[in-house]
C-alpha cells in the first residue's frame, strides 16, 4: 500500500508566516511527491464498539440486451470506516466542527488506524475524506452523539 511509505512528522511552528523545505547534503527528499501541512487531531473519546470498517468496489456491471452481465474494474476497492460516537461534550463537538469545516468533503488527509501490530492489517496512514458532513444529535444537556464516515482515496 503506497500510504505504507509515507513518513509522518510532528513538529511545532511559532510565529512564521513561510515554512520552506530544503534537499539536506545527503538528500533526503530526492523522492519527495507530496506533502500535507496541517493540524493533527486526536478523538477526546473512543467511538463506540459499533463502528464499521468496509469497502466500496470500483467495479461497473453492465447488462446486456440479452441479459448477459460484463464487469469494468475501474479501480481497486477503496475502504471505508463510519465511527458513532454517543458521548461528546460541547468541547470536543467544537473541536470536531472545526474539523468538518476544514476539510468538508474535498480536502483528504491522513487517517492513522491505530491498531496494533498483530492486527490484520497491522497499523497504517490511510489518505482519506469524509463522506458526509459531521452531525450532531444533543442526547443530553451539552452532551452529543456523532457519526464520522471517512473512504479512502487511493493514491
């Protein structure tokens, strides 16, 4: 999986309006393709045991006239994962708007599984979007339920 190379680097910037990145005397970023400068954000609260990890197929079936079926494979099955979260508080809700206004539905960025190494598959950066908006149901007096649906966009 192409995400499987990537490298992913935290660091902390004050106070710059430019940031540049330069070919060090050994050459380091000789392959460098793309990068993704953003903010990193970790869910306050883990989604709920229902969450649900698919995949969508890039295959177009066509019936014949005479009922015969053909299949075109467009592209590889792109995977999909659709969090519930039942428990947010207006904090994290704010934190999450922010998010769903940043990116929408046309911005990808990088979604760290973060599963263990005796999972299959094993941890991965996964370059994705969010299929729907982000809503938000109140079930309690500033407390509110969530539904995250991201697809994976292959590389």
């Amino acid at each position: 999986h192409p995400m499987d190379d990537w490298s992913v680097f935290d660091i902390t910037i004050t106070d710059k309006r430019y940031i540049y990145i330069y070919n060090g005397t050994n050459g380091d970023y000789d392959y460098l393709t793309e990068m993704i400068i953003g903010s990193k954000y970790t869910f306050d609260v883990n989604p709920e045991l229902n969450s649900k990890i698919g995949e969508q197929f890039g295959t177009d079936i066509v019936t014949s006239y005479g009922g015969s079926e053909y299949a075109n494979k467009r592209h590889a099955p792109k995977t999909t994962w659709d969090f519930t979260f039942s428990h947010i508080l207006s904090t994290q809700k704010t934190a999450l708007e922010a998010l769903n206004a940043n990116v929408q539905d046309w911005k990808k960025f990088i979604y760290y599984d973060d599963s263990d190494s005796t999972t299959t598959p094993p941890s991965t950066y996964h370059y994705v979007r969010l299929v729907n908006p982000i809503e938000f149901t109140e079930v309690a007096p500033n407390v509110f339920s969530a539904n995250v649906s991201l697809r994976e966009q292959l590389v």
